[in-house]
C-alpha cells in the first residue's frame, strides 16, 4: 500500500498522560498536513510542513501540542497532559507541492484518540 | 472557523437516483474548491475539485457547481449507488501551502 499511514489507529489514554502519533506521507510528498477531527466536523488543520520545515502552527490547539518533521519523511504529533477534550481523530495528509495537482491531499486512515 | 454542530444534514436515496448535496462557503478570495468522501474509520478521500475561475466540473458519475455570486457549492452523483453511502464534505483551499478548510458535512445513505 503506498497511500499515508498512520500509527497507532486507536489510542485510549488516561487523562495526564503524553501520547505521540505517528505519519508516514507517500514517499516522494514535499508537504505534510496535521489535522483534527471531532465527531459531526469536518477536519479541523492544525499544523504544515513543507520538507523538514514546520512553516505553520498558529493553529495548534495549545503548547500542549508539538509535531516533528525531523527528515522530512514521517512525521509525529505529540499532546503533552491529554485532557478529555483532546479526544478526536487525528488525521495526517500529505501532498506534492508542484505541478498542476499541487494542492491535492492525501488524507490517511486516522489515529483515533480517546481520553478517559 | 466554522461553527458546526453535532447534526449533520442527512440525505437517503434509493439506489439509481441522483443525489445532490449542497454546501455554503465562507471565503470568497478562496481559490479551489474540494470534495470529499469519507467512509466511517477512513479519512477524506478526494472526489473533485473546481477551480474559481470555473463553474462547473464533470467527472465520472459527479459533477460539481459553483456558484460564487451566494457562495454555494453543490456536488452532483448519478445514480447513485450503496457505496457512495458516506459522509461528504466541501472544502476550500486556502494561502499558498494548501490549508483546507472544511465546511459541514452531509451523510449520505442510499438504500438498495
């Protein structure tokens, strides 16, 4: 399967706890996405980056949230301290940054957060 | 962002019918329009986009109309089948590196 995977599909965490997920894009995607999804919403973005470079996280939830890029091939988002409200999906994308399909995005299968 | 609640539109079909989910944006300067379809644990899957410059797009089996004068999106299936059963959202691409923004979704159940 050469589409986005992410890893773990579920997690079920004690509220306090830290949790790192993780994002594989398609190999040869430049950009990659971060995004949040709450029962009944559309995702929600959260994060960017363009090869190893995060050149866009004013949309990260609180300083409890960091995401890695270090290569510029997979990627982890971390939330420090979950609290319930942290419980959602959250959904990794990626894409190509040139040609005329550019902006077309990849979305992977999930990691689905529960918080108890 | 958007303010969604928890009840999204729902939309059943029979099978062979043609559905049409519609859907409000709220940036004008936005520049492409996306559809996606995502199956229950699935993420997004693209279907079609339009470009603002157009105001309509044919695929196969979907179409898409913009109207950008009220700022209404609608995506088209033709005969539609069971397995277009899923939740659909419009999105507009937005900024220079491709942040999505994701507007109401409808669910989608079309029924043998």
């Amino acid at each position: 399967d050469t589409g986005v995977s992410q890893d773990p599909r579920h997690k079920i965490t004690k509220r306090g706890q830290n949790v790192t997920f993780r994002c594989d894009p398609i190999s040869e995607h430049n950009r990659l996405y971060w995004y949040r999804q709450t029962l009944g919403q559309g995702p929600e973005f959260l994060t960017y980056f363009q090869n190893e470079a995060q050149l866009e996280k004013s949309r990260l939830l609180s300083n409890r949230f960091s995401a890695e890029r270090p290569k510029g091939s997979f990627s982890t988002l971390e939330i420090q301290r979950t609290e319930q409200g942290d419980s959602a999906m959250y959904l990794c994308a990626s894409s190509f940054s040139r040609g005329p399909s550019s902006y077309e995005q990849y979305f992977g299968p999930g990691t689905r957060l529960t918080v108890t | 962002g958007e303010s969604v609640g928890l009840h999204l539109p729902t939309l059943s079909v029979q099978e062979g019918d043609n559905s049409i989910i519609n859907c409000a944006y709220s940036n004008s300067a936005s520049d492409y329009f996306i559809w996606y379809k995502q199956e229950s644990g699935k993420g997004p899957q693209f279907i079609i986009d339009i470009r603002s410059n157009m105001d309509k797009r044919q695929g196969q089996r979907v179409t898409v109309l913009l109207n950008k004068t009220v700022k209404h999106l609608s995506l088209q299936i033709a005969a539609t089948q069971p397995g277009d059963s899923a939740v659909y959202f419009c999105a507009e691409l937005g900024t220079s590196y491709g942040k999505l923004t994701f507007g109401q979704g409808t669910i989608l159940t079309v029924h043998p």
